[in-house]
C-alpha cells in the first residue's frame, strides 16, 4: 500500500498550501489510488470494481444489504480489495467506512457514488404521476444526492489536505431523454448532477474534481433485468452503435475520470449510450 505521506515525493507538484498548487496538478495513477465505490456488491458497481482492480488500484467495495456478493466479488477481485458495509443515507455510517477503508486500504483517494435505491427498470411496473407518491421521489433522493452529500463530507479533508481528489457521480441519460419517464429516478439524478456541478466549482481549488457518468440501459444489470426484450430492441435500433451498451464500458468511462487523462476536467456530465443521446 502506498503511503499517502510520500506523495510529495512521488509528486512535487503537490503545494504544502492547501488549495494552492502554483506549478500544476497532482496526478496519481490508478494503480496508486484507493477508490471507493458505493452500491458496488451486484450490477454496474461491481463492474466499476472490477475495472479498477484490473488497472491494480486499491478498491473498497460498498453495500448496504448485499453481503454475500460484496464480500463474494472482494475475494474473487484479489487481496486489496474488501468489502465494506454502510448505508450512504446514512452520514455517521458513511463517517465510519470512510475511517475503516482508511485504515484498511488507505484514505480514498477517488469516491464513485454509484448506490441506487431499490429499484427496477420495468415501464409497465412504474408510478405514474397520478399515483406517484412524495415518499417514491423522497426515497430516491436519499439516496442519490444525500447520499452524495454524505460521501463529500466524509473524504473532502483528506482530499483537500494532500491536494487531490477524484469524486465520480452515476447518473442517467434519461435526464436528457426522457424515453420512459421514470420520475422518481429522473428526478433524483437530475439533482445530483446539480450537486456534482456545484461541488466541482467549489471543491476545484482543493485539486478535487467532480464528474458524471451518465449510462442508458445496460445489458444486463440487476435494475434492468425487468426490462422487457422489445426494450431492449428498440433502443439498440434507435443507437447509433445499434446495440445497447455493458456496465464493463460505462465501468470503463468512470475510469478515465479518475485517471491523470482527466486531470483538467471537472464538473461535466459524460453519457455513455452508444450516441442515443448527443449531449
């Protein structure tokens, strides 16, 4: 494990002023990072993991209910990476995790707010506006921005301290095109790209950015594994690619985020759909 009081050394770039980096960014990469990853037991979390193991970073994989899996997917994924259990709704518990992955596996040095309230993409079984309910919105919400939140508090001064931070939110490209209109869950991801813009403007001079990776329907996770067929037919019809897109290559896309690659960039929303929607 690398020890993050050697970064200077390892990267001069680094300022003993926190916020202030006169001579560039610090660049770490991937193969020297601890990443934590929210929601990571099961679906495109667990591939997001996987690819970070893949490229020899750290990984601390986060769930809330999916033990077995986690902890499955931890040992399968080799010695630096475990499982960690906390409900991102939660910030106490987040404050926990945070502390055990950092003592475990080093302070995080990127975050992937990836969890998602239980939920299943299946347009025939979805509330519409006139039985939607606060609570189906609220419980979304929760989830997606407060959970968000939660995550920032908990690593921000560590991120700050040493100059460097990746922080990678998971949104939807529903937002743009609205094709189903899951309302509860558009609206909550719509919220949290808010939070992910305006955490980037404030966080930047700290050298942490903040992004979005917003996929379409992946083939196959458990959320979409209710999707009907003909869904899955028409969108692969209607996508430049003709195909509907893996969790292994958005996974991919939340990589070069944390990567030096993208070191200049902050505050954007990149969609991965095979250019079902051009943002």
């Amino acid at each position: 494990m690398v020890d993050i009081s050697s970064w200077k050394t390892a990267y001069p770039n680094m300022s003993d002023s926190e916020g202030v980096r006169p001579y560039g960014p610090v660049m770490v990469p991937i193969s020297e990072q601890t990443v934590l990853i929210t929601g990571a037991g099961r679906g495109l979390g667990a591939a997001i993991a996987e690819a970070f193991a893949r490229d020899g970073a750290r990984v601390a994989i986060n769930y809330r209910a999916s033990r077995e899996q986690a902890e499955t997917l931890a040992l399968r994924l080799g010695s630096h990476t475990r499982a960690f259990q906390a409900d991102v709704r939660d910030g106490g518990e987040v404050q926990r995790m945070v502390a055990e992955v950092t003592a475990s596996l080093g302070p995080p040095t990127t975050v992937v707010h990836n969890a998602l309230a239980d939920f299943s993409f299946n347009g025939d079984a979805r509330s519409h506006l006139d039985a939607l309910s606060w609570e189906e919105i609220a419980a979304h919400l929760d989830t997606a921005v407060k959970g968000a939140l939660n995550l920032v508090r908990a690593v921000h001064p560590a991120m700050a301290r040493h100059g460097f931070g990746r922080i990678i939110t998971i949104g939807t490209n529903l937002f743009q095109n609205p094709v189903v209109p899951y309302h509860d869950y558009v609206a909550a991801k719509a919220a949290l790209l808010s939070l992910t813009r305006t955490a980037a403007a404030e966080l930047g001079s700290a050298g942490i950015t903040v992004n979005m990776v917003s996929g379409g329907l992946l083939r196959t996770t458990d959320a979409s594994a209710g999707t009907p067929e003909a869904v899955f037919d028409l969108i692969a019809a209607n996508t430049p690619l003709r195909r509907v897109i893996t969790p292994q290559e958005v996974a991919d896309t939340v990589l070069f985020f944390a990567s030096p690659w993208a070191r200049a960039v902050t505050g954007q929303n990149l969609v991965v759909d095979g250019g079902l929607v051009f943002n």
